[in-house]
C-alpha cells in the first residue's frame, strides 16, 4: 500500500532545519550591522557557525530518518511536478550538507579553531589565505542560493495548498484528513 503520510519524526526534523535556518539567517545578516573585530560581530559569526553544524548533524540524521521510513507518494502524479520535486528536495538536502562543510573550511582556512558544544574540530587544512576566499565565496553562494530555493520551495508549497488545492501542505503539517 503506497505511502500517504510522512512520518512525524520526519514533519519534526524538516521544520526544526526550518527553524535552524531561519536562525543562521539572522545571526549572518545580524553580523553586518557590527564594526569588524568587535565582540557582536563575532558571536554573530559564531552562533552562525555553531547554527550550521546543527543544520548538517540534523540534515544527516534527517536523510537517514528518510531511507528507513520513505516519503509519501506525490499528490499531483504528472511528471513534470514530481521531477520538478524531486530535484527541488535532493538539491536543498545536498547544499544544506555541503554548505556547513564549506563554512567550516572557511574558518579552518582562516586559521581558526571551530568549536561545537565544547568539543574542537580537528585542524582538517593548512590555513591558506587564498583557500580562504575561494571557500568563503562557495559558501556565501550556497547561502545565498538557498535563499532562492527556499523561496520556491515555500511557494510551490502555497501553490499546491492553495491553486492545486491538494493536501501537499497538509501532510508536512500532519493534518492531512483520513
């Protein structure tokens, strides 16, 4: 019997990341608003930091929690929409793994320690200025990508609830009518 719901744990993760990223937005726009080297600015940066690795521990979990309890078939069967879907998902879940990595080569490159919840990243690269740029540069457009591809996402979920009038939303919310 095909899959109708997603499951709970999975609505859990998915709005938690939503959570997560809304909250490393603002610590990175937050970020601009302090001279550099002052003590704002770098909490900012660390609460970013510290943010992305969340993101990339929860989105790990949050694809293993995917492979052992699958997702409900789409509610609009034409093809163009369930590829157009399909490649929506993969791509978000892929630059929301590679872009923590990206900002973690950043400070690595920089030459700083990172740290998560007391315990300290061991040193993967050689600090390299130049490194840095170029990795800095990758991960501000991953960030700023996902902006973009959040904004459709979200919208294509509003689309669906509201023109479609399936119940796409609905099964993320876990309201979905039996």
């Amino acid at each position: 019997m095909p899959k109708t719901q997603y499951h709970p744990i999975s609505i859990f993760f998915h709005w938690l990341v939503v959570v997560l990223l809304i909250a490393a937005f603002v610590a990175i726009e937050l970020k601009g608003q302090f001279p550099k080297g002052s003590e704002p600015r770098e909490l900012c940066k660390t609460v970013h930091g510290v943010i992305g690795q969340l993101i990339f521990i929860l989105m790990a979990v949050r694809l293993m929690i995917r492979v052992i309890y699958g997702v409900p078939q789409p509610t609009n069967p034409k093809p163009l929409f369930v590829s157009f879907a399909k490649a929506m998902h993969w791509l978000l879940y892929a630059i929301l793994l590679i872009s923590p990595i990206f900002g973690l080569l950043y400070f690595q490159y920089g030459g700083k320690e990172i740290h998560f919840f007391g315990l300290v990243w061991p040193q993967f690269v050689t600090p390299n200025p130049e490194m840095k740029k170029l990795v800095e540069g990758i991960h501000e457009f991953l960030g700023n990508s996902l902006y973009f591809l959040i904004g459709i996402h979200a919208l294509a979920g509003l689309w669906q609830h509201y023109v479609i009038k399936d119940d796409t939303l609905r099964r993320m919310l876990n309201k979905v009518n039996a």
